[in-house]
C-alpha cells in the first residue's frame, strides 16, 4: 500500500549518468516520424528526445515518495512542460536527477508534480515538470510546488490560426515508439491488454503525441530550426490511435522577454483534442 512520505517532497534522487548516443538519437526521430535534417544527420536530438530519458529518474523519485510503484497507483500523465536552455548533441554527457516537488489533493485522486534537471558538467541544459494524477489515492492537504501554468485563452481559439499542420500516424507507431524510447507499457502494445484497461485498442505514448506537435512546432515557429525553441508544454487531454492523421493548430500569442510564444492543440482524425492547452516559446 502506498504512503506518501512527505520528507520526500523535494528531495532530489542520486544523479543518474546518460550519454547522448547518436544512433539513439537518430532512432528517437525516426520512430516520431520527424524527417528534419538536423535529427536524420545526427548533429541534434530530438527536443522531447530528453522527455524519453527523463523517465529512468521520474519514476524512481516517484517511488520514493510513495514506497509504492506509481504505475500500481494507477497514474496517469497528465502533463508535461520541457525547458530547453541548450539543445541536445550527440556526445553531450548528461547528469540526471528528479524530485517530487507538489503534492495536491483533488477530488478523485491526487496530483504529483515531479521536477527533472538534465546538466552536463557545467550548466543546466533542460529542467522540466511531470504532472501525474493518482487516482483513487488521497492526501489531506496540498504539499510544495503547483506545476506552471501554460493554459490556452479560450478566445485564443477562436480568432484565426497562423498554421495548421498534418502528419500521419503509423498503425505501428507505439511499437516503434516503445523499441526507441523503452517505454514498454503493454497498452502500447497490444490490443486486448489496451482494452482490459478501457481503451478501444492500443494508444500511442503521450510523449510520442507531445513530439509530434513539438515537430509542428518547430516547422512552423522555429522555420526548421530546433535550436531556437525554448519551452515546450502540453496537456494530454485523450488517448490517440493509431492508423490516423493528426493535425497541430498554432496560434501566434505574441512575445514576452524576447521569445515568441504561440499556443497549439492537437487533435485526430475524428476532431477530438488529445493535446491541449499547448505552449511553445521561441527564440529570436
């Protein structure tokens, strides 16, 4: 049974080293679909390419927390905003390190917020916010930090886009997906264990969703370049499916402190939104 150790809140796990590998890299981006040259030629990782790695020191701190498996709790990813202050190169040598930083009540369950540091030997190259929901599992009060706000302005919506941007989505993405990322959750994977957990068939990773809007992202804000887009947040708001088209709709929300902010949301096929409440920030 899960008990939340509340000396746990804010205390960082050990730091785990991770080198940049380039094939790795190259994997990540081909198994999101993402032709740009900067990935295909191996000078640069994918920007959720760190999201990925993040992953082998969340879910320890999460343990730690709970001394539980989170993934017995039943949680759910519910968002995530990436922090990039340098792009990620084949080579770089990473120290990873994560903490449960907020723990809040809700009324069906709890909300985690987890915070992720990547550094090379020197500086911060990316931090950024896991927000997981445990349903089912309760706190008396609310604990540290609440996650950043990036919400869309409903009114936003509404006024004209400045892109619309489509990609398909492979009938074996999270199958590629998985084998590059290593996240081997079975309802990824398979139909029937995806159903016994309520969905109509396997889902693709949210973070695979994530990187195809952060590909939308940088084509239209970024003109191509990575290397210029800073933040990266979104909500996972449903499961996608595979098999089909998704679209990325941006919206331009002017600038603050030098970057261009824009908004988007993603949705399938069908119009059913499976990001929202997306937030980019761009580099001059």
């Amino acid at each position: 049974m899960a008990v939340l150790n509340p000396a746990r809140v804010g205390a960082w796990t050990e730091e785990l080293p991770w080198t940049v590998d380039a094939e790795q890299a190259r994997a990540y981006a081909a198994a999101t679909n993402d032709d740009n040259p900067w990935f295909t030629n191996g000078r640069l990782a994918p920007p959720v390419y760190v999201v990925a790695i993040a992953v082998h020191v969340w879910a320890p701190a999460m343990e730690r927390a709970f001394a539980a498996d989170p993934y017995t709790l039943g949680s759910v990813h519910g968002e995530q905003d990436l922090y990039l202050h340098r792009p990620l190169a084949p080579g770089m040598r990473l120290r990873l390190r994560a903490a449960v930083v907020g723990v809040h009540p809700k009324s069906t369950g709890t909300l985690v917020v987890g915070r992720v540091e990547a550094r090379d030997d020197t500086v911060l190259v990316a931090e950024q916010f896991f927000v997981n929901f445990f349903r089912g599992f309760t706190v008396q009060q609310g604990i540290g930090e609440l996650p950043p706000e990036h919400r869309l302005p409903e009114a936003v919506t509404a006024q004209p886009p400045l892109a619309r941007v489509r990609y398909p989505v492979d009938p074996d993405q999270g199958i590629r997906y998985a084998h590059a990322s290593g996240d081997r959750g079975i309802y990824h994977l398979d139909d029937e264990a995806a159903r016994r957990l309520g969905f109509p068939r396997k889902i693709v990773h949210g973070v695979c969703t994530m990187a195809f809007a952060g590909r939308a992202v940088v084509e239209v804000a970024c003109g191509g370049d990575p290397r210029r887009l800073r933040r990266l947040a979104v909500r996972f708001s449903a499961p996608l499916l595979p098999g089909q088209d998704v679209t990325t709709t941006l919206w331009p929300l002017g600038e603050r402190a030098g970057r261009a902010r824009v908004g988007f949301q993603v949705a399938d096929q069908s119009g059913l939104v499976v990001i929202s409440n997306g937030l980019a920030e761009v580099a001059s």
